[in-house]
C-alpha cells in the first residue's frame, strides 16, 4: 500500500518537492486505512501536517480507504536510515515500581527519553568560538566527576548549549550503559520541587536528583530570585558532588552575573570549570549548514550555503531556520536551489542583499530546467539536447551578468565567436518560437529572483 501511496503521490507534486519531501519519508505503520509516518525533524512534520496531509489522505482513499489517516511522528536520527515495513515492535513493559529499573543493568544503551538524540558528539561542529566548551565537555564526558566538576558552559541562546550538555548524556549513556543521567531545566527543577511540596513527595524528588551519575541543568540563571529553588539546589549539589557525581550547568551568563543568586550556590557555580560559547563565524556556520544538509540529505549548492551563512549570523536555531525556509520555498515553488532563490527567500526576515547572478547560477539553473547535469550542458557534447541549453545559458549569462564574451567563452571552454555565435542564433528564434520565448522568460524570473 506504501508503494501505492508513493505513486499517487508522486503523480500529484513535482519531482523536487518529491524528491525534498517523501523521499526521506520512512512507512512506521500501516493499518486499515491508517499510515503512520516517520519523518526526519519536527520542521518535516509541521510541513506534512499543513501541505500534504489531504494529498495522502486522497491517496489512501484512492486506493479504497473509507475513513483515512495520516498521522506522522519524528524519527529519532539514528533510525532515519532504517525502512521499516512492519509496525515497530512494542516497547518493552514498563516495569510498575520505577525505582526495580535502576537496580538492574539494561542491555541495551538506551538514550534517556529526555534526551534529543540528534544532540550528541558527532552532530557538533567545533570551530574558534565553541572549541573550549566542546574539549570541557569531552573532558567530562571521558572522566565523569574527575576533570571539573562542576562544569558551568555559558552563551546567548542558540549557540549549543543544550546540544552540548546532551552530548555529555548520551556519550555518558553509550559507554557505561548502567549510570543514570538527568537532564532538567531549571523551569522544570523548580516545578517538580513545587509539585513535590504540595504532593508531600519530597523524599521521592530527593531520590530523583540525588540519586545520579550524571546531572544536567539547564539555564541555571532561571533560579535567580528563587529562594525555596536555589536552597534545595544547593543540597542536590552538595550532594552529588561530596559523592564525585558530574554536575553540568548552563546559563546565558557567567555565575557572578546571575542576580539574585545566593553567594554560596554562586562560589560552588565556580569551583569547577567556566567556558563560554560565543557566536560562529563563517567558516563555522558555513560547515553547520553543510553538516545539516547531509544529515537532511537535502543537496544544496556551497555557494547557496554561503549565501545563507552570509545572512545569519547571530546565532545557530536561526541559521538552521533560514536553511529550512530556503528549502521550502524552492520546494514549493518547484524551481532548483541558487542564490537567488535563497536571497528571496530570506528576504522577509533579513535585509535583502543586491543579488549578482553568477555564470555558473546561469549554467545550473538552464540544466535544471531541461533535467540534465550541469557539465553535460558546459561540456563539449554535440547532441541538439545539450546544445539547445547550452546556447541558452550563454544567452543568459550575457543578458544578466557582465560577463565579457571571451569571459562566457572560457566558461565553457570555448572561444568567443562561439559564444557569438550562440547568442545570435538565440535571438533570432526569439521572436520566432514562442516556447523558447516562454522558457527564456521563466528562466530570467527564476535568476532574477
Ligand atoms: P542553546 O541551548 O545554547 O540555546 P542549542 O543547544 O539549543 O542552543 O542549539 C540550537 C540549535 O543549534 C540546535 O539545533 C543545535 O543542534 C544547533 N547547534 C548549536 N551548536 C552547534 C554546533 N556547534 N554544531 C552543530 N549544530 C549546532
Ligand atoms: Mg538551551
């Protein structure tokens, strides 16, 4: 049924929002009528819920279903590659006294669910403004309550923090499958504690946080003016610290700057190690968006890559924000990915830059256009259907960058009379040949942004 649904819907959209969307798209389940799917990121599946739900509800019915549905779950990263033809097995029972679990040593690495498992090691890139925070937490990470503890890692927002502090948990979680990690937010710390005296539960929240190899906090800098918080923060550190337990902390700020936080909580904030994570630089956002890309297995042109690294700079959710906008809007407008698309697409959020159409823009867009590979098009090839789009995009090239002749003519390894040549012979079919006409406008529309 899968297949079928596939064929439906790749009769319905075009080959790259195919191509962009289902082609990553894994089958979790199927039954009556019901599709459950896997896809890649929640950004995937905010984009399925409002543009192709109907079409795969069509589809289903298509194919006899009376009451259809779709439903679609985010794939934890290390099974996106797996195609799943069955429904998952069930989850192991849940044993019913929590506390039974911690005793006995599990199998399997499991992550914590409260772990993103896209936040580990292998996904963060290291450059100059984060490489002392990434060697503290490795540090850690290899020598739990031995290398600093506590380690304090603070930045603004975005920079990888969190993604940093998970690393940590999961690196932790693979090597010694039997030490219990937390991670917690400082919001969620003080709600349990909340809940925890109104529930006259205390014992049990002690439990929890005391009770760990590992612990995560969160945006430590959210306890500032908590009295009841920070004085119950204060035991769980001390305790897990006289024990050799590895404490993390992040916050937007360095501990003496955190307001309204008690002296002591603040001296032991520094007894161990402070780092900071500052904003990327190019070459560093450059190789984040590299690095999603692949993991997304979204092929974008480098030179598109640098245009939106260019454009955002302040801090990484965003950059990877403005990658996924690019994404969609060439997806759904159906047209290849290139600098132009990409100003234009960005251009609602950031200042517009003055687009400067690039030869080889030119070259891939008209290759595009006629679904053939970009070096077939430059190449010496002698076919009417690379020859067509070749004097095409010397055409092109001319009317909307100012390139000289000879300049095109190197381009594609040619002379300039050739590129003459080609040009001349366009204009004259102009007028002639409506289609190429119609093409060539598109084209223009399409570089011009
Ligand atoms: P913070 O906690 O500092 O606000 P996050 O850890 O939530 O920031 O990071 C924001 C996003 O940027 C996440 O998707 C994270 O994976 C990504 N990110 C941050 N730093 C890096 C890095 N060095 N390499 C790759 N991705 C990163
Ligand atoms: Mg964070």
């Amino acid at each position: 049924i899968w297949t079928d649904v596939l064929a439906y819907v790749r009769k319905n959209i075009s080959e790259v929002e195919y191509h962009t969307w289902f082609a990553p798209v894994r089958l979790i389940g199927v039954e009556q009528g019901a599709l459950v799917l896997g896809v890649r990121n929640s950004f995937a599946q905010e984009w399925f819920r409002k543009h192709y739900l109907e079409l795969l509800e069509d589809a289903l019915r298509s194919l006899g279903a009376e009451q259809p549905q779709v439903s679609f779950q985010v794939l934890p990263a290390a099974q996106d590659a797996l195609m799943l033809p069955d429904p998952p097995p069930a989850p192991p029972p849940v044993p019913s006294n929590p506390r039974s679990s911690q005793r006995s040593v599990p199998s399997l690495p499991v992550p914590p669910p409260n772990l993103n498992p896209k936040y580990i090691f292998e996904n963060f890139v290291v450059g100059p403004n984060n490489n002392l925070a990434h060697a503290a937490a490795l540090a850690v990470a290899e020598s739990p309550g031995k290398a600093y503890n506590p380690l304090f890692i603070y930045g603004d927002v975005g920079l990888g923090k969190t993604h940093l502090m998970h690393a940590v948990g999961h690196y932790m979680t693979e090597r010694y499958p039997g030490k219990r990690v937390e991670y917690v937010s400082t919001e969620s710390f003080t709600n349990d504690l909340i809940n925890a005296i109104r529930d006259d539960k205390m014992t049990q929240f002690r439990n929890r946080y005391r009770s760990v190899d590992l612990l995560l906090v969160d945006d430590i800098q959210f306890l500032a003016g908590k009295e009841r918080t920070q004085e119950e923060f204060f035991h769980t550190f001390n305790a897990l610290y006289e024990s050799h337990k590895q404490i993390i902390l992040s916050s937007d700020r360095p501990p003496r700057e955190i307001q309204t936080l008690e002296g002591r909580l603040r001296s032991r904030f520094e007894w161990g190690l402070i780092t900071d994570i500052q904003s990327p630089e190019y070459e560093t956002r450059v190789a984040i968006l590299k690095m999603n890309a692949e993991h997304n297995r979204i092929n974008i042109p480098q030179d598109v890559l640098e245009l939106i690294a260019r454009q955002v700079t302040a801090n990484i959710r965003e950059l990877e924000g403005a990658m996924m906008r690019v994404v969609a809007f060439a997806s759904l407008n159906n047209v290849p990915f290139s600098r132009a698309v990409a100003a234009k697409a960005l251009s609602h959020v950031f200042t517009p830059v003055e687009i400067k159409v690039e030869m080889k823009d030119v070259l891939r867009t008209v290759a595009a256009r006629y679904n053939l590979a970009a070096e077939l098009v430059r190449g010496a090839g002698r076919m009417r259907e690379v020859v067509v789009p070749r004097q095409i995009a010397m055409y092109l090239i001319r009317d909307l960058t100012s390139h000289s002749l000879p300049e095109i003519g190197a381009f594609f390894g040619r002379d300039h009379s050739t590129v003459m040549h080609a040009i001349s012979k366009v204009t004259d079919n102009l007028g002639k040949d409506a289609e190429l006409t119609l093409v060539i406008d598109h084209l223009k529309r399409q570089l011009s942004g």
